[in-house]
C-alpha cells in the first residue's frame, strides 16, 4: 500500500524526510519506466538484426555503423539534455526525453535503407542519452542520504527489464508479426510498437513533482548564463572528481557494450541457437542483471559504493569468460551454462553505483550536465565497439571480442577505489 505523504515535505527537502512519501514513489516510478522503456528503444535493435539485415540486405559494416552511430549519439543527447535539465528543470527534460526516442524508435520503422536507418537511429539515442542521467538526478536528490543506493539500485533495474523486454518482442513478437505479416512488416512493427512509451509524458506532467532541491538552487541562483562544464574545469578538485568518473564510466561502459552489442548473433551464429533460444537465454542473462542492480544498492548503502562495485564487476568477468573462454568445457552442462549466463547479467548489477556516487561528488547547479556528461560520453565512445569486436572475431572468433569485457570489468573493480567513498553523504540546494 503506498504510504501517506510524510509532514515533513512542507517544511523540508524530500531527501530530509524520514522515510520515502508518496512523491518519492512518483518520482521513483517515473524514472524508473522512463530508464526501462529507454534502454529497450535502445536495445531492440540488436534483438532485430538479423530480420533487418535479411530484408535490408545490409552488410555486417552497415548494420555496425548503425549501432555505433545510435551509441555515439547518446554522448550528444546526455550533454544537452544534461544543461537543459540544470536550466530548465528535471521534469521537464524527463518528458522531452521520452519523447525524443519514442519517436526515434517509431521512425525507423519507415527506414527502407541505411541512410534513413541510421538517421532515425542517431535521433533515439539522442533521446536516450538524457534519459539516465534526468531520472537518476532526481533519485539523488530527493531520497534520503541513507537510502539513496537503494532506490537509485531500484531505478536501475529497469535496465535490465528493458533489454528483457527487447527480447520478449525481438525474439517472439517478431517472428510472430513476419508470419502473419510478412518477413519485412515483422521488425517493422516491432518499431511501431516502440511508441507507446511516450504516453508516460501525461503522467509525468500531471503527477511528479519536480525536483525541491533544483527549484531551491533556482531562487536562490538564477540559472541564466550558468555553464556548468566551464565551472567544473575551473574547480580543480571537481575537475579531479570528473576524470576520475570519466574513466570509471568508459571502462564499464566498454565492458557492458563489448559484453551485449553482438551477444544476441553470438548466441545465434556461433552457438547455433534460434532466435526464439537466444532470447530465453537473454532473458536468464537479464533476470540476473534485475537481481544484480536491486541487491546492488543495499551493499552499496550498508558496506559502501567502492566495495560493492568491485564485488560486482569480478562476478561479471567471472560469468564472461565462462561462456566465451571456456565455453566447449561447460556446453555439456546445461544448467553451468546458465548459472554463468546468470552471473554476467547479476554483475552488470555495478552500474546501480553510478548515479549515486556522482550525485553525492557534483553539486546541484551542475550535476544533470556532469551526470549526463560522464555516463553518456563513456557511452558515445562505444561507437567503436561494434568494429573492434569484428577485428577481433575475425581472428579469435565473436567469443573472443565479446571476452574483452571481462578485462574491462576487471580494471573497473580496480579503478573505483581511485574515487573517494561517498556513502551518506547530505545533498542540499545551497552551500556544497
């Protein structure tokens, strides 16, 4: 049962609150589907390769293009909507968000070619790349210190939902639209589908709240003419902070992108699988991933962020190399294989840590820009992945170049503990 709205909230910040209101739930909800349905736009499409590939008669250069542009794009999209969301406010920017990949993700199911194709995918990763950092603001500054691992871990797991969701319609809706409708209209109305998500805008406007600790920083320092990124360069220890996190964000960043980029046509070319088997197997992948990015926020809140992150980033590897390095020694045990499959999604349960740890380093004025900034840029550069994975395949095979996450997962265990712990650490509007 939702609780009442706590006393405290008329006379305090929500994250001064004692235990979560009504409000927080809203928001909590609202980042958390916004989160879900963004990295299902950007997901679906590795889910529809194949069919896309077939219908298109695309070359495996082409549809690498594609995915490194709509990566790529998402550094843009988390820089502006980043600055438009610590100038223009969190609630505002969630819904533009929203409705930026919505219609991305629905546009390129009218793509008769690569041209339109990787336009209207470099428009959803616009719209994605604000998503994360928006709602995982929000969550910063509105739960209390005590808690906010928990519920930021808690927003998070709408990754893993999303990607699952991609499955479901990737590998059974779509297979189930080409037969009824043709092979063509099967990805296609997979896109159509995608729309959907941008109705969550009218709740948005309607119910959440925006954030009290942003409209506190508004009246007492006017947001016209700020530049946030030249004020955090300008602050040596902040600019410290920023390179520290840039690393963490694009190690992790290469180990999520080189694991999930071509896992799907891993499954399906190497392994042999049916569509219909690669997404069961997925989705074994993603409710570890669901379960890693809950349990996350509760380590992470009670022993601190640095160890939790590295306890997470090793289960990663660990998963990782089984099921590329060493994975004609498990084949024949089914159930190993799985127990594996379980254990690279549960460890990609560290990026629960991200939003917690830069809200509680960057304070309010820039810390949408600096949030969106870090996660995103990390998540541009990815643009190259798709490419150095078929480099890499092409002498190791596609095992090989998707084993590459496991030494990134590794560096970033390693690396957190450069940042400093920043467990219980009070966000306020004025005075960081």
């Amino acid at each position: 049962m939702m609780p009442e709205a706590d006393p405290c909230t008329a006379t305090r910040l929500l994250n001064q609150c004692e235990r979560p209101t009504r409000a927080h739930y809203t928001i909590l909800g609202m980042s958390w589907a916004g989160w879900m349905f963004d990295f299902y736009d950007l997901m679906l499409f590795s889910f529809l390769l194949i069919p896309i590939k077939q219908t298109l008669g695309l070359s495996d250069d082409a549809l690498s293009l594609v995915l490194g542009s709509s990566l790529a794009a998402t550094a843009l999209g988390g820089i502006a909507f980043g600055w438009l969301s610590d100038r223009f406010g969190r609630k505002a920017v969630l819904s533009w968000t929203i409705l930026v990949y919505s219609i991305g993700a629905l546009m390129c199911g009218f793509a008769h070619g690569v041209v339109w194709l990787l336009v209207f995918r470099i428009i959803t990763g616009l719209g994605v790349g604000g998503e994360w950092a928006t709602g995982q603001t929000l969550v910063g500054e509105t739960f209390p210190a005590r808690m906010r691992a928990r519920y930021a871990a808690y927003m998070q797991t709408g990754a893993p939902l999303g990607i699952a969701l991609a499955a479901i319609v990737g590998g059974f809706v779509e297979p189930a639209i080409a037969r009824n409708f043709g092979p063509e209209w099967g990805w296609r109305g997979c896109f159509f589908l995608s729309v959907l998500p941008a109705l969550m805008v009218c709740f948005i406007r309607r119910g959440m709240p925006e954030s009290d600790v942003w409209l506190e920083r508004r009246r007492g320092v006017p947001t016209t003419g700020q530049r946030p990124l030249l004020e955090m360069f300008r602050t040596p220890q902040l600019r410290h902070f920023f390179y520290l996190a840039m690393i963490l964000s694009l190690t992790d960043m290469s180990a999520y992108w080189f694991t999930y980029t071509w896992l799907p046509k891993y499954l399906y070319d190497r392994l042999g699988f049916s569509m219909a088997k690669s997404g069961v197997w997925l989705l074994v992948t993603q409710l570890g991933g669901f379960l890693g990015y809950f349990s996350f926020g509760f380590i992470a809140d009670a022993k601190g962020r640095r160890l939790a992150y590295s306890i997470f980033s090793a289960i990663w590897a660990l998963g990782l190399l089984a099921v590329t390095w060493f994975w004609t020694a498990i084949a024949v045990w089914p159930m190993l294989t799985l127990l594996f499959m379980f254990m690279v999604g549960f460890g990609t349960g560290n990026f629960s840590g991200y939003g917690p740890i830069c809200a509680e380093l960057f304070p309010t004025q820039m810390r949408n820009t600096i949030m969106g900034t870090v996660f995103n840029l990390a998540r541009g550069v990815q643009f190259f992945t798709p490419w150095i994975i078929t480099i890499v395949a092409a002498r190791y095979g596609l095992g090989g170049g998707i084993s590459l996450a496991a030494g990134f997962a590794i560096f970033t265990g390693f690396w957190v503990w450069m940042l400093p712990e920043t467990r219980g650490t009070r966000i306020v509007a004025e005075g960081e």
